[in-house]
C-alpha cells in the first residue's frame, strides 16, 4: 500500500482517490504479470520491457494501455502477442504472488529496494538497500550498506574492535572506482 501511495503521490494523484487507486493497483499487477511473461524469454528483455514501460508511462507521460505496451514490448525485442498471452497463465500469476509472498517475507515496504546476498555465503544475512534517488545515490547506498554491514556483524567481534582498534566493518567507500 505504501507503494502504491508513493506512486500515486509522485504522479500527483491524490491517495485518498479511490478510483485512481484501483487503476494504479491494476496497472502495477499488469506490469508484473507482463514483467513475469517476459522472463520466459530471459531476464534480460524482461529488464528491457520494464524499463521500456517506465520510460513510456513515467517519463513520456504515455497512458498505461495495450498500445503503450505494444510500443515496450517491440522495443525490447519482444513479440506483443506472445507476451499477452503468456502473461495470462497459472504459471505467470503464481510466479508473481511468490513474488509478493517473498516481499512480504522480507518486509520490503518500499520501491524501489534492492536486497543483496552473498552466493559464497547462504546462510549469512542479506543487505537491504531502500534508499535510491538522484541526489547523492552513492552516498545513500554506501550509508545503506555499511549500516546493514555493522549490524549484521556479531556482537563480540565488533566489541573486540574496539578494544584491539581494528576495525572489522569495512567501508564500502574504500572500493569505489
């Protein structure tokens, strides 16, 4: 629901809109379920539809319709009428409430949010990064991960900082390029 508000607020429409909000709501769900489609035919056009979608809906102001999504699908290398179709299936509605249980799951209540995971450590926590814009991105993401990184550290390692004046958390900052 918060999403949803952000969005609406962002576009200037008025959360308390009813009407507006369950036109949102469904445009969001069909843009996931075409997202879902589009990654049977890879990741990568299912990056490019989206993007495209955003472009056309939030930059060029275009109304989120079949021909807006035409425009997406075909700029991404797509076949509009396969992706419709597909985006109908069993297959695509539970892939998307998977989705939606795992951000549940995961207590994301913002978008964008980008949660990170070391594949060479499964069982260590991920970071969580909720904070995104064009003003001092970087910083904000640094700030992100260092403050996930301190507090996924256990306590006595970082206690043992202290007192030895090493310090065990590294700042992102030292790596950028």
């Amino acid at each position: 629901m918060a999403t949803i508000t952000d969005y609406m607020l962002m576009k200037g429409y008025k959360p308390s809109d009813l009407e507006k909000r369950n036109e949102v709501t469904e445009n969001i769900y069909e843009a996931a379920c075409l997202y879902k489609a589009a990654a049977c035919r890879g990741n990568k056009k299912a990056r490019n539809l989206l993007m495209n979608l955003q472009d056309q809906v939030n930059v060029q102001g275009k109304p989120f319709n079949e021909a807006t999504v035409k425009i997406a699908a075909e700029n991404s290398g797509l076949n509009f009428k396969a992706i419709v179709k597909e985006k109908g299936s069993e297959a695509v509605k539970k892939a998307v409430k998977k989705d939606q249980e795992l951000t549940c799951e995961m207590d994301i209540k913002k978008a964008p949010t980008v949660v990170v995971f070391d594949d060479n450590h499964p069982r260590q926590p991920g970071v969580m990064l909720t904070k995104f814009g064009s003003n001092s991105s970087e910083e904000i993401i640094n700030e992100n991960l260092t403050a996930m990184l301190e507090r996924a550290m256990p306590q006595q390692i970082h206690d043992n900082a202290q007192h030895h004046h090493e310090n065990r958390v590294i700042n992102l900052s030292n790596f950028r390029r």
